[in-house]
C-alpha cells in the first residue's frame, strides 16, 4: 500500500473534464427538458445564458445565436418551457450546461406567443392607434404593390384594377412574401416605395394569398410593422384570406380581407361612375331647361310691362314733375330769403346783448387777479422760495455727511473682522503654510512620501523643497 501511495495512477484535471465531456455526449445527445426560466441573459453577442429549474434542482442553458434567432418568441424570466438541446461541459469552470437548439412555450405555440408579445408591446407604443391612420385618396392616380410578382395575389389584383378602373398606374414592387430573409425584403420594399423617382405614389398595397400561420408569418415581423408605421405614404394591408389577421393588418391604414378586396377598396368601379356621369348629366339637361324656360317667361313678362312698351310715358311724366317743383321753387324762394334775414338780424342784436354783459364781469376779474400778491411783488416770492430750496439744500449736504461717515466706519469695522479672520495673517508672526504643488494644504504627513515636492508659504514670497525624512510623531 505504501508503494502504491508512492506511485498512484492519476488523471490531470483536463483528462478528467474531457472524460466526462465525452461521457455526457455520448450518454445525453439529444433530449428534452421541461422547466422554468429562472435567470436569463441576453449577451451582446446574441447569445441567451439561462437558468433552468424546477421544485428540486436547476440547471445552466445557452442558446448560441444561430440558434437564437430561429426562436419566434422572446423567452422571459418566469416562463415554463420546454426545450431541446444536449448536454456539454464547460472544461475552463468545470461545469456542465444544456446547449438548447430548440425551445417552445409549455400550453401554447411559439408563433401564438411571439403574435402577443409583439402585439402588446407595439400597442403599448401607439402603432395601432386609430389617430395615425389616414384616409385613402377616393380616385388615386399611381399604387404601389408590394408583393411576389409570382403569386396569386398580385394577379387577382391586377384583374380587379383591369375591371374596374383601367386607367389606374400600378408598379409592382418585387420581394419575397415567406420564408428566411421574407421580412427584411419587404420592410425593404415598403421603403423603397417612398423612395422611387418620379411621382409620388398615392397608395402602396402590401398583399400576398392565403397560407399557414407560417407561410404568414412575414407580415407578423417588427421591422414589417415598424416599415408600415414609418411609410409616407397610406398603406393598404391585404394578407390572406378573410379569417387571417397578421399585426401588418393593425399597423396599416386600412386592412383588406382579400387582395381582391384590396383592388375594390382602392379604386371605385369604372361602369358606376360612367352611370353617374350619365345621371348627372340628364339631371343637368332637365335643370337647364327649366332655367331656360322660367329665363323665357321672366322675359315675356318684362316685355308686357308699360316701361318697354310706352318708354316715352314715364320720361314725360318726369319731366312734367319737374316743371311743376321748378315753379315752386321760384314762388318759394324769396319767402325763405326774407325769412333768413330777419333771423340773422334777430341773432346780431342777442349777441351784442351777451357782450355788453359778459364785459363788466370780465373787467371786475381782471381787477382782482392785478390785486394778487403774485402778481404785485413777484420778486418777493421768488427770492422766499430761492432761501427755501437754499436751506434744504444744506440739510441735504450735511445728511448726506453724516451717512457717509456711517457708511466708512462700518466698512472699518468690517475690514478689521476680516483681517481676524484672514489665515495668512499669521504668517506675519513667523507662521507658514505647507502646501504640495497642487496648492492643496498639507495637514498629514500620511498625504506625502518621501521624494515628493512640496511648497512653504512664508510672509514674504515662497520655497519649494524635497521631502527627505518623514516622522509620523
């Protein structure tokens, strides 16, 4: 036994860890676990750290972010999951950890639960608001259709367009519609729309047909809704059939149930507006000949009146009434003009009358205001109000004085305190003040070492030293 203590077999820490790497690949390749989410992490990187357990044990995980990014739906702290993945040791800690390749909520699907994570979190920020819609033009001119030229829908479209309004300018905007890199191309496309030369575009479509929750998934992608919610232009969501709903069809001004729909909401029907033309052009014919003919009577009445029929009439009475007022005027005039007179002189005699009497009172007021001692001795008025001022101007001087003097001996005073106060009074008397070469005193021996350059402050002028010995008492 002692020789077997000498020699032992042994195994370094790296064969070991290795042996049990190997083991668990071997022994767990490929399994499925059910747990909760205790901890998770997003790196920079992309890759999740989790921290699976259940009521008795936990266990590390890592998704790497080749495998992250196939996951629909967010995973959350609290979350009951069920995953796929082996397991694998990490040799620099020595521990073992779940590599998960596949990962899906316990009770419903992944595309279910990404569909309201999504939808509550860009609710919350206002993309389904009703205040952001805006109208669709009635009669537009140019449309853009974002879509696969190959696809159902940008067939059943054209053909709805071709039947009901011919002359309607449609671009196709080609991208993919399902499928790796599907969402990127057509939050691509929806862009590129604002971005065409040219006219602008009334109204861009974004459509394709029906499919699985899969084959639509596409339209359920952020960078779709936020393109949509971001475009300059109103954007008609068409996606599937009547009982698909995708988070494009919220975002969107206006959400069609079909492709064809899209094409009838977009542009009225040709033939109906033709027909309306048609109405209003004989409800025009009947109003106008109405208005010709009420225009016909009005005439023929005014054709029957005495003024057209005998126009001399009225000119002969005018001027008979005339004549008969220029009479009155010569009969009447001289009345007015000795009527005048006799007022203007009835006037000039009350005139006279008021001057006569207003003449006396003016006089009395003029004697009594020369009675005035302003107005009989204004130089002694004067020179009273000149020794006036002259008296409170020297009370102004001497007040003046006396608060300054005030004012100086407060100042003293306070200049003396401040000098009590000053620190550098002291170095007067013999004092210094030690500082390093930061200007920053130096109050422990503890703040400097031996070597350091330091300052000293004296009454006059300054030093700068070398630290050569330091005594802590």
């Amino acid at each position: 036994m002692a020789r077997k203590m000498e020699n032992p077999e042994f195994l370094t820490v790296s064969e070991l860890t290795d042996g049990i790497k190997e083991s668990l690949n071997a022994e767990y390749p490929d399994l499925w676990v059910k747990a909760e989410i205790s901890e998770i992490t997003q790196a920079a990187s992309g890759h999740y750290y989790l921290t699976l357990k259940d009521e008795h044990a936990q266990l590390a995980a890592i998704i790497w972010r080749s495998n992250a990014a196939k996951i629909r739906f967010s995973p959350e702290k609290g979350q009951e999951i069920l995953c796929r993945g082996y397991l694998d040791v990490y040799p620099q800690r020595g521990t073992y950890q779940l590599i998960i390749q596949q990962l899906q909520p316990v009770g419903q699907g992944a595309l279910q639960l990404a569909f309201r994570q999504l939808h509550e979190r860009l609710k919350s920020e206002g993309l389904f608001d009703p205040q952001f819609k805006r109208p669709i033009p009635g009669f537009p001119q140019r449309v853009a259709v974002v879509t696969s030229p190959r696809g159902a829908a940008v067939h059943d479209f054209l053909q709805v367009i071709q039947r009901r309004w011919p002359i309607l300018n449609v671009t196709i905007v080609p991208t993919k519609v399902q499928g790796p890199g599907a969402a990127d191309q057509i939050a691509e496309a929806i862009r590129l729309c604002s971005r065409l030369p040219g006219p602008s575009f009334d109204v861009v479509v974004v459509t394709r047909g029906g499919g699985s929750a899969e084959d639509l998934w596409s339209f359920n992608e952020e960078v779709v809704c936020r393109a949509i919610h971001e475009c300059t232009i109103p954007v008609i969501s068409a996606v599937g059939h009547e009982v698909d709903l995708t988070l494009s069809d919220l975002v969107a001004d206006m959400r069609a149930l079909t492709p064809t729909e899209a094409g009838e909401r977009i542009v009225p029907n040709l033939s109906d507006i033709r027909g309306q033309i048609r109405g209003f052009r004989d409800q025009m014919d009947r109003h106008a000949e109405q208005l010709i003919g009420s225009l016909h009577q009005q005439l023929e009445n005014l054709s029957s009146r005495p003024v057209l029929t005998r126009p001399l009439q009225a000119v002969h009475h005018h001027q008979s009434e005339v004549d008969r007022l220029a009479d009155q005027l010569v009969t009447v005039l001289p009345e007015r003009l000795v009527q005048t007179r006799h007022l203007l002189k009835e006037h000039r005699s009350r005139l006279y009358r008021s001057i006569h009497a207003v003449l006396p009172v003016a006089r009395l007021r003029l004697s009594e205001l020369a009675e005035h001692p302003a107005l009989r001795e204004p130089t002694r008025i004067t020179r009273t109000r000149r020794e006036h001022l002259s008296t409170l101007a020297q009370r102004l001087d001497a007040a003046r004085l006396e608060r300054l003097r005030e004012i100086r001996n407060k100042l003293e005073t306070e200049t003396a305190r401040l000098e009590a106060y000053n620190p550098l009074a002291v170095l007067s008397r013999g004092f210094s003040l030690t500082t390093n070469l930061k200007n920053v005193p130096i109050t422990d021996c503890q703040n400097v070492a031996v070597g350091d350059k330091i300052q000293t402050r004296l009454d006059r002028g300054q030093l700068v030293s070398r630290v050569e010995e330091i005594k802590s008492k």
